[in-house]
C-alpha cells in the first residue's frame, strides 16, 4: 500500500509575502545552493605566485603563498610570505608548530557570515592590532581550474578595492588548498540592515541606490559584469557607506556569453539569463529587484509562478504602492523584462532625483571643508585674543606697579585656625596699602569670564603663566572676609603653598579636589568665610575637553 501512496502535492504560496524574520539572523536562511554550470579554465597569465605549479601537492599547499595579480608579472616578492614582519615570525614559527598563516597572523574574533563559497571572520591583526575581516573558501581546491577559478576573485577584489562603493582588499595568500582573503571589516551587509530596520526611509533607499549604481558603474565601465548582486552582498561600513563585495562571479561580458558564467542567486537572476544571455543588463534588473525588496520589505520567490511574473514586469500592487510614483517608476524600469529597455548605470545615475543628491553631496562636502577650516581659524584668532587680553592685564598691573597704586604680593605666611590646621595665610590685603582699586584688580586677574564662554583667562596659559597670575592673585578661602569669586587655580595654588617647588600647574589642578574637601571643612569651622566656587574646577576640565574636540 504505501508504495503506491500518491505524490503529495507542491507546497506554494501564490501570494508575495513580507521578509519572515524568527529572532535570528541567518544569513543561509533564504539562499537557494548556486548551481554551477561548469568549470572552464581561466586565463591567469598575471598570476604571481612564487610556486605556481603543484599548488595541490601535499606539500607545497602546507606553505602559504601571498596571491596578488598587481603589477602583472613584474611584481617581483608577491608569491613570498610574510608581508609583514608579525607575518614573517609567523612564517618561521608556523612551520615548526604546524600553524597556519591565518592562525599566526590574526586572532579570529567571530563569524560574520557564510556563502556559497566561503566562510567569512571577524579578526584583529597581531601585526597593527586592527580589526578585518577574511574570507576563507570553503572548498578545498579540487584541481588547477577551480583554484584559478577562485583565485579571480582575488584579481576582481585588487582591482575594484580603490573605489568609495566597492570593498577595500587588503591581501591574500592560499595555504592547504583554501584562499584567504583580508579585507576591510564592515557594519553589516544591505540584508542585515534590512532585518534589523525592516522599515527604511525611502530618503536611505535613494542614497543606497545612488552608492550601488556608482559600484557597478565602476564594474560597467571596464566591460565586466557582477552577475550576483543581492542585499547579501552589499556591505555597509561604519560612516554608512554601502559597498559592492564579493566579486566571486564577476567575468568580461565577452566571456560571460561564452558558456564561461555563473549565474548568481536566482531570487535575484534576470529572465534572459535562462537563454544563456549575460550582460550588463542583467545586473541592472538584479539591483533592481533588490531595490524592490529593500524598499517594500518583500520575501523574493526563489522559482515558481511568482518569480515569473516578476520577471514578466507584473510588480504586486499592495507592494510598490507603498513607495513613492518617482521610485516605482525607477524600479519598474530597471526591472523591465526586456533587457535592451533597462536604464544603463550612467542613464540612472542621471535621473534628476539622483542628480539632485549628487549636486547636494558635492556641496556638503565642500560645506563641511569649509566649516572645518572656520572652526579652526576661529579657535587660532581665539587663542590669540587671548594672549592679548593677557598682555593687556599684565600691561595694566605694570602700570599700576609704576604707578604705586599696585603692589605686588610677597609670599604669605603660615597661620594657625581654630581647628588647628595649618593652613597658607591670606596674602596682604592690597586694599589694605592703597583703598579702592585693588579689589578691583584681583577680580580681573582671578575670575574674568571670557566671552560667553564658561572658562577663565588663566585657562588658556601656559602652565607658567598660570602660576604667574596665581601668585598675584585671590587671597585663601579660609579667614577671608572679601572674597567673592576666586578661580580654583588661585585658589588652589594659595593653599598648596606648601607645594611651592612644584612647577606644574596641571599636577596642583589634579590636588584640587583634595584641597577643595579640607576648604569645605574649614569653612564649616568657620561659618562666616565665603564660600569658593567649585564648579570652577570643572569648567576647567571641560575647557580641556573642548579644545580637543574642536581640534
Ligand atoms: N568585509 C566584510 N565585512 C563584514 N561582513 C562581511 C564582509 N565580507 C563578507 N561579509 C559577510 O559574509 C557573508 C558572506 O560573504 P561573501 O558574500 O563574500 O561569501 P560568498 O560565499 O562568496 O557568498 P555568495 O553565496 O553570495 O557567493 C556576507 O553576506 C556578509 O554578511
Ligand atoms: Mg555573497
């Protein structure tokens, strides 16, 4: 009986659905296998390699070979590892301890994500201690044509890796039959961030559109096609740049329509593909259709009825509807089902909306060139502002000086409190010799505000001049009777007299908080001393911290 149970039916949904997201993200989760028409040897004349033949040998593959088609066959030390002088310590040490480069060269920090072809990791680099990402393939290589193959990728990698919206490649090298590839480590790719955002703005969707169709122009302008681009597969760096990768199956479209293609994921494939028909257009449709999930959060059919009428330009209604006519109308026609009718990378990189970003870009940056150099020269005419002010003050103290009208402090005595402390006397009261304008004075020199700016003069010397003003300045905390306002360098620098041989201004700035505590408990000793102001110490810091974020 149960030999003749009949075939259940295909399970099929006729509706397009929503992206399903279960709690986590797997990357594998909606990636069909790639089929792979078949291996055809690839030209690799500029390969360097120090030891080109044999590479699948036992004992050949056990030593890595840096990889790198630049310079052509002119680049002399691109087959020898170590490249770096970590890398050649590890090279020796590798051989004796049977660890592989990648083991020697980097620690591995976690999994990023997988493909069809390669794993890719998370790591820091022993030799700058940065962080990176390599890709490792996943298959040993099977024979010369498939590591040629792979090796590819490696020369799409190198020659794209300059480009603002393609990967930067760092370097790779093959050790036990796999490729190793370091490149620069990204946020997330384009799928990630869509997980994770679900709903993204259609302003974002246009700037993405506007990163890739760069990407791929750069690919389009030397004849090659990407032949898999997909969400996966665009990646987003840390200043939200999006970024093509993995150039796995990038070929010349001459080649392509050669039989010598692969064809990408099919959730993302053209029609004509099917017919054996590769060029550029077909990347066209593959960002189109990627725009169109990213833009409406739609599960891609991977075959069936509904992966036909995608491709049959029958886009679903309660989908595209949600974005706006100017992006629909965009999405539409790069998803056109006849090739010739697709948008080039140039035509769309013209559309107004996209023009207008551009011409907005250019001027961002030319406006961000320019507050920069305002800030600069602002805080320079600041500082010497600054410097003036102070020559003033001292200028006017000396006149004062002249004039007997000033004179300047001799150092305080010691006295004795009430609670028997030792403390830094006041200094000889000026008011005391001439009536009238010293107090004046003091409060110029100890607690000028500058601007509107929450810091004092005495902020912006140098440590010497600092000390220099402070000598002339406020009288102590305790047993002072006039003391308005003192900024804590005066103040600080009355009370560490004891400190006196100290040159340091910044080391008495750090005992501050110390000598603030034992003036609190002075003035409760003695109730009827003003109080110092403390927030003074920290409008000092923070003066510090902003001068080194306007630098
Ligand atoms: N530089 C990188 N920084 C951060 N994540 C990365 C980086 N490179 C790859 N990844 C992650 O690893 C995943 C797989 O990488 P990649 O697409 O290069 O592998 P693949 O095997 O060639 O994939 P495919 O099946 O698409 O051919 C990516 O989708 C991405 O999530
Ligand atoms: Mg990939």
């Amino acid at each position: 009986m149960d030999k003749h149970r009949l075939p259940l039916p295909e399970m099929s949904d006729d509706k397009h659905r929503h992206k399903q997201f279960n709690g986590h993200f797997d990357s594998n989760r909606f990636r069909p296998p790639k089929y792979k028409t078949r291996y055809v040897a690839v030209e690799n004349n500029n390969l360097n390699r120090s030891q080109s033949s044999g590479s699948c040998s036992a004992n050949n593959s056990q030593i890595a070979h840096a990889i790198s088609f630049r310079g052509g066959s002119e680049c002399s030390d691109a087959g020898t590892l170590p490249v770096s002088p970590n890398a050649a310590a590890a090279s020796q040490s590798s051989m004796s301890c049977n660890k592989s480069h990648f083991e020697e060269c980097f620690e591995r920090l976690a999994k990023l994500g997988e493909g069809s072809f390669g794993e890719v990791f998370q790591v820091r680099d022993r030799s700058d201690s940065r962080l990176y990402a390599v890709k490792i393939s996943k298959q040993l290589f099977r024979g010369e044509q498939y590591r040629a193959e792979r090796l590819e990728e490696v020369r799409r990698y190198e020659e794209f890796s300059g480009h603002e919206n393609c990967i930067r490649f760092i370097r790779a090298w093959e050790q036990y039959d796999r490729l190793f590839m370091q490149m620069e480590l990204c946020r997330e790719s384009l799928e990630q961030y869509l997980y994770r955002c679900r709903h993204i703005p259609e302003e974002r969707i246009w700037h993405i559109l506007l990163d890739l169709l760069r990407g791929l122009k750069s690919l389009h302008d030397r004849n090659l096609i990407h032949l898999d681009i997909k969400l996966d597969n665009v990646l987003i760096d840390d200043d939200d740049t999006c970024k093509l990768a993995d150039f796995g199956l990038v070929i010349d479209v001459d080649k392509a329509n050669n039989h010598q293609a692969t064809e990408g994921d099919s959730r993302y494939m053209a029609p004509e593909i099917l017919q054996g028909q590769f060029s550029k257009a077909a990347d066209i449709f593959s960002l189109g259709i990627a725009m169109l999930e990213l833009a409406c959060y739609m599960d891609l059919p991977s075959n069936g009825p509904l992966w036909h009428e995608l491709r049959q330009g029958k886009l679903p209604e309660e989908f595209i509807n949600t974005i706006s006519v100017e992006l629909q109308q965009v999405i539409k026609c790069m998803m056109s089902p006849e090739p010739r009718l697709r948008p080039t990378t140039e035509q769309l990189l013209s559309h107004p909306r996209l023009q207008r970003m551009q011409k907005e870009e250019k001027s961002m940056v030319t406006l961000k060139l320019l507050s920069k150099c305002f800030r600069r020269s602002r805080r320079a005419l600041w500082m010497k502002m600054c410097n003036l002010k102070t020559t003033a003050y001292r200028c006017l103290f000396y006149i004062l000086e002249i004039l007997h009208l000033y004179k300047p402090l001799t150092a305080p005595k010691s006295a004795t409190y009430g609670n028997g402390n030792a403390v830094a006397a006041a200094p000889a009261s000026p008011s005391a010799t001439v009536p009238g304008v010293p107090r004046v004075e003091f409060q110029l020199v100890g607690s000028t505000p500058i601007g509107n700016r929450d810091c004092y003069v005495s902020d912006f010397l140098l440590a010497m001049d600092t000390l220099e003003l402070s000598q002339q300045g406020t009288p102590t905390a305790c047993g002072r009777e006039n003391l308005v306002n003192s900024t804590p360098l005066n103040h600080n620098h009355n009370k560490s007299n004891r400190q006196r041989g100290s040159s340091s201004a910044r080391k008495s700035q750090a005992e501050n908080s110390n000598l603030l505590a034992k003036d609190a408990s002075c003035s409760r000793a003695n109730a009827s001393t003003p109080k110092v102001l403390e927030t003074s110490s920290f409008r000092r810091i923070r003066l510090f911290t902003l001068d080194s974020d306007e630098e």
